[in-house]
C-alpha cells in the first residue's frame, strides 16, 4: 500500500510539471502584428492609428461604469501631456454600450471634453468603428505599442506607479526617430 501511494503521488507530479508549460502557452496573450483601429472619434472627426509615425502609443479600452476608469483617467490625462512632446500618443476607447452613456458621463467628468480631447478618443460600438484588439474582458485594459507599430504589452485593471515609471522609461530609452 505505502508504494502503491508513492507510485500515485509520482504520477501526479509528474503529470503537473508536463502539463505546466502547456497551461503557461494557453495563457499567453496573442497580440496583433500590427494593431488597427479606426472609427469617428467623440468630436466628429475621423481618426485612424497610425503605428507607422513612430510613436510610443497607449490604447486604453475603459467604460464610464468602471470605477478604476473613472479614478485613472485624469492620470492618464497628466502623463499624456507630460510626455507627448516625446513621441508619445495616447488613444482611449469607450466600450459603454451607448453613446449615451458617454454623453451623460462627460456632463459630469472633469477630465473628458468631447469637443477638444487633446487626444483621440473613440466609441468602440460606433458603427463605423473597426480594431483587431479583440475581446476586451476586463477595463481597464491597455495596450502599449512600441515605436516600431508592434504591440510591446498589455496591462489589465488599474496601472500602478510602478507600470507608469516602466511606460516612461521605454519612451525614454527609445526616443522619436528610434524603433523600440
């Protein structure tokens, strides 16, 4: 009985550090060649991304439900204007299910001005909207796209101090001109 019990516990362990790798794979987040999004933004004006200026690019996908969002956009707001002057664009995206949801929530927020954003700001359920980020399960979630239009990684839920000091360190290192 004692080895038939060695045997099993062997058997189970080896059969966890097989299928560990495959578990590791099939959590791996897939990230598209080279990301598309396109649509009207929240002032009217067309917008499409444009991975090929060279631009460090933050796509943010919140909702006007989503506490955190509420909470961190004025952050994200206060970086983009510190570091746009050092190639470094930031796109936000609404997943709210109506425009009028957004409508409602920008009489209020001091952060979201639909006529002069200073960034684009889209509605991803807009008919004329089209991206290939896929499905967005948990807002916030952000994707961060290298100076060579490739998406670097992606952060999901609220970005803390440390991911923002890592977002300024790779517009640092790579400046305009330089492909990350």
């Amino acid at each position: 009985m004692f080895s038939m019990s060695r045997l099993l516990v062997a058997a189970v362990l080896s059969l966890a550090a097989i299928s560990t790798p495959f578990a590791h794979a099939a959590d791996k987040e897939v990230f598209p060649s080279q990301p598309a999004l396109a649509g009207t933004m929240l002032n009217g004006k067309p917008y499409k991304l444009d991975t090929g200026k060279g631009n460090i690019i933050l796509v943010t996908f919140w909702a006007t439900w989503c506490p955190t969002c509420q909470a961190e956009m004025p952050a994200f707001r206060k970086f983009y204007e510190a570091n746009k002057k050092s190639g470094f664009e930031l796109v936000t995206v609404s997943i709210d299910d109506a425009m009028s949801d957004i409508d409602d929530y920008a009489k209020q927020a001091k952060w979201l001005s639909k006529a002069n954003q200073g960034f684009p700001s889209l509605w991803r359920n807009a008919p004329d909207y089209q991206d290939n980020f896929g499905k967005v399960f948990a807002t916030p979630t952000v994707f961060l796209i290298g100076r060579d239009g490739k998406v670097l990684e992606s952060f999901k839920g609220g970005i803390k101090p440390a991911q923002w000091a890592h977002i300024k360190a790779i517009i640092q290192k790579h400046p305009p001109g330089t492909k990350s």
